[in-house]
C-alpha cells in the first residue's frame, strides 16, 4: 500500500506540472491568434494543433486519475479530509469545465467563420483558468502529503461512512449538471441544431456520469472482497431504500415537467429520466442519512 501510493504521488505530482504546462501553452495559443490555434478555417495541421489535442487528451485523463486518488487519500488519511474534500469539489468543476470549452471552442469557430462577435472568448479563458487553478492546488497537495504517504504510520481508516456520503453528492452533482443541460438544450438551443447534432450531446453526459461512474466503481473495488450483503450497513440500507421510494413518488411530478415542453428528440425524456433519478436518489438518501438523528 504505501509503495503503491507513493508511485501514484509521484505520477500525480509529475502530471500536476504538465497539465499546468499544457493548459497555458493552450491559453497562449488561443489568445495570441485565436483562428489558427482553434483551425477555424479548417486549413491543414500543424505541430501546435497536435500538441493542444494531446494536452487535452493528458488533461482529462489526469482529472479522472486524479479523483480516484483523492478518493484513496480520503479513505487513508483521516487528517487531511478537508483538505481532500476541497480539492475533490475542485476537480469536479475543474472536470465539467473541459465541457464548457468544448461548446465555447465550437461556438467561437462558427461566430469567427460567419464574421460575428466573439463574446464567448472570456468564458473560455475562464474555464481553462479553472483547470490552472485545480492543477495549482493538486501540486501543492500532493507536495503537503509527501511526508504522510512515505511516512511508516499509514494505517487503512477505511472511512466507508463518509466515503458513502461522498459518493451521492458526487451523485447530486452529477444529476444537476445533466439536468441543467439537458433543460437549457430543450428550451433555448435551436431544434434543428440540435437534430442535426443529437449524437453530439452524448459525450457530454458522459462527463457529466464520470465523477459518479468513478466513485461507484471505486466503491465496487474497495468491496469486491465482500459479500454484497455487507458493502452497506443496515442504516445505510434503510436510507437507501426509503430514498428509492420517495424518488418513485417523486418522479411522476418530475416527469410532467416535460409535458410543458416542446422536445426536439425522444431521446431526451429518457437522459431527462436519467439524471432526474440520479438527482432525487442521491438527495434523498443524503437527507434521510443526515436527518434519521432529528427525529
């Protein structure tokens, strides 16, 4: 365990640098000729685009490396949880943010070949501002837990617990930023846009399930030696099955939202489905976790 998490330091440590590196090698570029570096005019590529393709690709794959760590950390080193904590919501953001650009990056090519303003530019600095700001705290926190993890005293606290409650707000999290998205799809992107590009949307829920995808993989992991029966305790269970209930009741409601819509494809009331139950299922079994001790 404790080689095993000071190679992972030491990755994450090295990775923390060349997504710095890559994403303002990123900014440079997109703010010093913003056509050439995005190839609006769809001209040949060249080194750069190369090298701003493969910054991307390293960005993502270091997010989901990175949650995954932190969720190590937060189960081993109890001392450092707000810290973990901190900087797993940083990573979450800084995740969904590679999503924001994507969209700005497509939209700012199609204002620039039509002559338009470019009014999405600041946004898109702000995203990548984002992405800086998490590589800038991960490297400081993995040079702060340097010590702890080569230190002979790591011990498994297995904080389960807490790991669960992390898990279903990364589970909230994700059902309100498909929710939203899927809505602001729905009611204010033009219907055929969207029907000429549905399948488009697809790799964007995806980032969207990732950081739950994540923690419920993880969580299979940390119990695949366990009966299923034992992976949740019985309060856990009850919250769980109380949650399921209220969030049948509660969808029926939730569902006739769409009945006051006009939906561009079928295909919506199911990813509408989707991140509806996720939200309601992760709420509700927070609150019941949290509340059984009121009354």
């Amino acid at each position: 365990m404790k080689n095993n998490l000071k190679t992972h330091t030491s990755i994450l440590l090295y990775g923390s640098i060349i997504s710095i590196l890559g994403a303002a090698f990123i900014l440079f570029q997109i703010n010093s000729d913003i056509a050439a570096a995005l190839n609006v005019f769809q001209t040949q590529f060249d080194a750069r685009h190369y090298f701003m393709a493969l910054s991307h690709i390293f960005v993502f794959i270091f997010h989901l490396y990175a949650i995954v760590f932190i969720f190590v950390h937060l189960r081993l080193f109890s001392e450092y949880k707000p810290i973990a904590v901190i900087l797993m919501i940083s990573a979450v953001i800084s995740l969904f943010s590679m999503g924001i650009e994507k969209i700005m990056i497509d939209e700012i090519a199609r204002e620039y070949r039509h002559g338009l303003g470019i009014n999405e530019l600041g946004i898109l600095n702000f995203a990548y501002l984002i992405n800086l700001v998490f590589f800038m705290i991960m490297f400081v926190f993995l040079l702060r837990t340097r010590k702890a993890v080569k230190s002979e005293s790591i011990t498994n606290a297995a904080i389960d617990e807490e790991f669960f409650i992390i898990g279903h707000f990364l589970g909230l999290v994700s059902g309100i930023s498909g929710l939203v998205f899927t809505l602001h799809m729905i009611q204010f992107v033009n219907k055929s846009l969207i029907m000429e590009k549905i399948w488009v949307l697809i790799p964007f829920y995806i980032l969207f399930l990732t950081p739950y995808a994540l923690a419920v993989f993880y969580w299979i992991f940390i119990k695949r030696k366990q009966k299923i029966s034992d992976w949740y305790d019985e309060k856990q269970i009850q919250d769980m099955l109380k949650s399921s209930a209220a969030s049948l009741l509660l969808s029926v409601p939730g569902l006739s939202i769409l009945l006051l819509l006009q939906l561009p494809h079928n295909l919506f009331i199911t990813i509408y489905f989707l991140f509806l139950i996720l939200i309601l299922f992760s709420a509700g079994t927070l609150y019941f976790y949290k509340v059984k001790e009121f009354f």
